[in-house]
C-alpha cells in the first residue's frame, strides 16, 4: 500500500481524474474542486487507506433512457473516490508489469 500511496502517484492520479472531468459523485465535489480537497485532506484519506479503515463513499445513481426504452443505471462515485481507485491502479501496474516480462 505504501507504494501506492507515493505523493508522486497520488498526484498523478488527481491529476488523470481532472482530466477525465466527469459529474460529481454524491458529495457534489466537481473535479475543479479536488485539488484542493487533497491539499487539505490528504494526511487524513492516507492513513485511513493504510490503517484499513476508509470506506468509499455511496455511488451517486443515474438513470441514463436507453434507445431501445427502459434506462440503464449509471454509477458516478465521488471525485475523491476516482482518485483513489487511479492511484490503486497506477500502482498496481508498476509493480506487476517487472515481473511479467
């Protein structure tokens, strides 16, 4: 986890959730918004993620009206949430991609 958790990685990740832009979860925070959340609240989200104890936030549900009738539901998770799941990813992929070549 600690690997994952690198400022350099979280950054990386806020900065692809930024780009990728996207609604807001259910928390309303925009992605213009998450820098800054992270300036503030990165000390805490870190030790929740490697005491164990963080829980991501509900998905915020979308009804998206399929051509065909009915509607598929979409679930949007929170700007803080993406971010954490990047650098979960991003992290995951350095350490496996050595090992598989």
């Amino acid at each position: 986890m600690e690997s994952i958790l690198t400022d350099e990685n979280i950054q990386s990740a806020v900065e692809q959730v930024r780009k990728n832009k996207g609604a807001p979860g259910i928390d309303g925070m925009t992605t213009d918004q998450l820098m800054q959340h992270m300036k503030e609240h990165w000390h805490e989200l870190r030790r929740q993620l490697v005491e164990g104890t963080y829980r991501p936030q509900p998905v915020r549900r979308v009804g998206i009206p399929k051509p065909s009738g009915g509607v598929r539901e979409l679930g949007i998770p929170t700007v803080v949430d993406r971010a954490i799941q990047y650098a979960i990813l991003q992290g995951s992929h350095t350490r496996v991609r050595p090992g598989l070549l």
